[in-house]
C-alpha cells in the first residue's frame, strides 16, 4: 500500500492531491482542503522558504513566519497519512477503495447538529462564510474568537442563548482588567453580535436581550493621521540614503496621489496604463472589493514614471503579504529621514502591555500603509466634489468617507456655507 501526495497545477495556489495504490486492484486519488505554491512542493514533501542573501531584519522574520505555515501544513498532511493508513488497514472485507471512498475520508459529511455553544459555533460562521468573506476579514475574526477563548479560561463556556446584556457587562469589564483598548472592547462586542444573529437565522435560540448587547457602546474619535501636502513635497523632494528607502519613497507618493490600498497599488504596472484625451490613467480592478477603476496619474506620479523610465517602482519581495510587511516598515524611515517629527495622537501598541494605547508620537511612528489613501481623501476633500473622490477612494457611503477623513456633521456645514457663498460672490 502506497500513499502519495502531489499537485496538478503550476497557478498559484495549487490543490494538493492524495492518492492510495496497493497492487493492480486499487488506485485512487482526490483532492486535499489543503492547497501550497507549487514552488514549494516536491516530490510529495512541503518544501521551506530560503532566506535569501542580504534580506533585512523584517524580510526575515516574514519568511520565518511563512514558514511556521508551511510546517502545520506538512504536518496536516502527515495525519492525513496516518488517518489512510488506519482506514485502510481495518476495512471491511469486500470494501470498494476508490476515490469516492477516498473523498468521504477527507471531507467527511457532517450530521452534526448546529453546536449551541459561543465558541464552538464560530467555526459554522467562519465555514460558511469562507467565500463571501475575504482572508484578511475572517483572520480579523479568527482574533476575536481567540480573546472569547481567553474570556472562557476564568468564566466557563458562553451559550449563544447566554449572550445578554449581563454577559455583554461582564465582558466589558474582563476586557478593561486585560487592558483593551475601548474601541477594541466595543468591537468585540459587535462582532459577537454579527456571530449570534447568524445564528439565529439558523434556528438556534437566542436571548431576546440580544439586541441590546452594544446599545449606548460607540467608538472613540481616532486621530486621523495624513500627510498633507506640504509634507508630500518635502518628503518628494528629501534624498534617500539607499535604494530600497527611494523604492518605498516612491510608494508612498504614488499611494498619496491615487487613493489606493496597499493591496492594489503595489500590483501596479506598466500595461495597466491608458491614455484618455491627453491624460494618462490607470485602469486597475480593486482587489478587496472587484470594482474596475479609471484612476487619473498626477504630476507627482508621472515624475515618478518618467524618473523610472516609464515603469513603477519594483517590488521588495515576491510574496505579497511580505511586500506589504516590508513597505510598511519602510515608509516609517522615509518619513523619518524627511523629519516628519509633527507630534501626533495615534493608535500605538505599548510594548509593556502588548495592547493599543492612544499616545503623542512623532508623526513618522504613526505612518503606515493605509497612510496614502487617507492622505489623498483628507488632502482633496472640500477641493473637489465629494462623489468623485468616493469614486477614487471606493468607499460605499458618503457617511463611511466622511467617517474615514475625519469630517463631522459641522464641518460638512461649513463647507456647504463656503460653496454657497462662493456662489452668492459670483452671481453679484
């Protein structure tokens, strides 16, 4: 009896496959949940980043970590080897081997019923909505089910019928005694309601207190950390002592001038360039969201290209999650070297307490990725028409971009006041 793994595919990420011979009577295959880079599988075996020579500090520790991922998935296939192989040995005789047998081994059929207790039930929702949620989303949840778990080690197991507001109190004080933020508090809370909704939907008793689990809870004001444009200039305009800091330099602008995530903007490439009436433009798909956009190359932008000979600036990895790991890094030490030195009230992990704290930082210490979306909506907005830059930025509501520049309810009067009364000056 033999039991391999392989993959069929070279695209990124590849279906890894089993397969269980013995003899000329059986021979059958089928698809694993589990799926790898083809460069990093061989001969049936998980194969292990390399450290390449030169990488820095940070470039490490990603390829370290990625490669903590790649050892559980090795180890995943190992028990699925040793679960064939004791499957195999107490059949029952006459049993058909094939790879619909095959199949039932890996993907059992469940006929459990819905588990009724808290944690247990966050699987179901985190199973069901694998496709409709995107990996950066249900790893963000991962995370609160893991602090429900750390909750449970001193007060027992939580029933979704259990999620009152006495519950939602007791909660909330267990999360000031480990020192969560308040916004963090309040979030857990929301997210434990989305989770017991859910199953309500699927018949599952509930408190009908439930509703009222975040009732009078409401997030605190965070600092709205950008840079505007007379940083930009500097920043633009500031030598870089190497290559890989003028990279992420370059970046940065980039990012402040077209109003993407880090997602989309370090996929940009020369072919993804058109010309419009003289304009120059980019037409890209939004990763997160899938909405196709035309977005219009500033000066800033095209100065970048014309000093790159047409091309944007090369990437510092070929694994996306550590480009973005890299970049964020980076753009700290540009802003750094630019004496970007404002003091301002950011979000910050306290090393002491490894929890999020509000603190008066430098303002190069607060900048990360999602700087360059930020920055152009705050920077353009009441300058051009609101609806436009929610169609650069792909927010879903005006509410929602409002909330993203920090803009309230009197600041939108006052630029309604301004506009009109640049209208009154013109018609006189």
């Amino acid at each position: 009896m033999a039991i391999s793994f392989f993959i069929q595919s070279s695209k990124n990420p590849a279906p890894i496959y089993v397969r269980v011979r013995e003899g000329r009577e059986v021979d059958a295959k089928s698809k694993t949940k589990k799926t790898i880079d083809p460069k990093l599988f061989s001969k049936g075996k998980v194969k292990l980043r390399k450290i390449p020579t030169g990488a820095d500090a940070q470039e490490k520790q990603w390829i370290q970590r990625a490669n903590n991922q790649l050892i559980i998935l090795q180890k995943d296939l190992d028990h699925l080897k040793v679960l064939l192989t004791d499957r195999l040995n107490n059949r029952t005789d006459g049993q058909i081997i094939n790879s619909r047998w095959l199949n039932k081994v890996i993907t059992p059929r469940k006929t459990t019923e819905l588990s009724k207790a808290l944690l247990s039930y966050f699987d179901y929702f985190l199973e069901s909505k694998k496709t409709s949620l995107n990996a950066n989303t249900i790893k963000k949840i991962k995370v609160f089910k893991h602090r429900l778990e750390r909750y449970e080690d001193t007060h027992g197991t939580v029933y979704i019928n259990e999620v009152d507001k006495r519950f939602a109190l007791s909660l909330q004080r267990w999360c000031d005694r480990e020192n969560y933020a308040h916004n963090t508090k309040v979030k857990t809370l929301k997210v434990l309601l989305t989770v017991c909704n859910h199953a309500k939907e699927n018949g599952l008793p509930t408190s009908t207190q439930l509703p009222y689990i975040t009732r009078g809870l409401k997030y605190q004001k965070t600092s709205h950390v950008h840079l505007d444009f007379e940083e930009l200039k500097t920043i633009a305009a500031t030598p870089m002592p190497d290559r890989r800091t003028e990279i992420a330099r370059d970046w940065l602008i980039i990012s402040c001038f077209t109003a993407q995530r880090v997602s989309d903007f370090l996929r940009f490439s020369k072919d993804k360039l058109v010309e419009m009436e003289g304009m120059l433009f980019l037409d890209i798909s939004q990763k997160k969201t899938g909405k196709p956009l035309y977005i219009p190359l500033t000066k800033e932008v095209t100065d970048i290209l014309d000093k790159r000979g047409g091309e944007f600036p090369p990437a510092f990895s070929n694994h996306p999650e550590g480009n973005k790991t890299i970049y964020n890094s980076l753009i700290k030490d540009v802003c750094r070297i630019a004496k970007i030195h404002s003091k301002v009230t950011a979000h910050r992990k306290n090393p002491k307490t490894n929890r999020y704290e509000f603190m008066e930082v430098p303002k190069y210490k607060a900048v990360s990725t999602h700087i360059g979306r930020r920055s152009f909506a705050t920077n353009y907005y009441g300058k051009i028409n609101t609806a436009l830059l929610i169609n650069a930025t792909g927010h879903s509501s005006e509410a929602q971009f409002l909330k993203y520049v920090g803009k309230d309810g009197n600041q939108q009067a006052l630029t309604l006041a301004k506009a009109m009364k640049s209208f009154a000056e013109q018609g006189a």
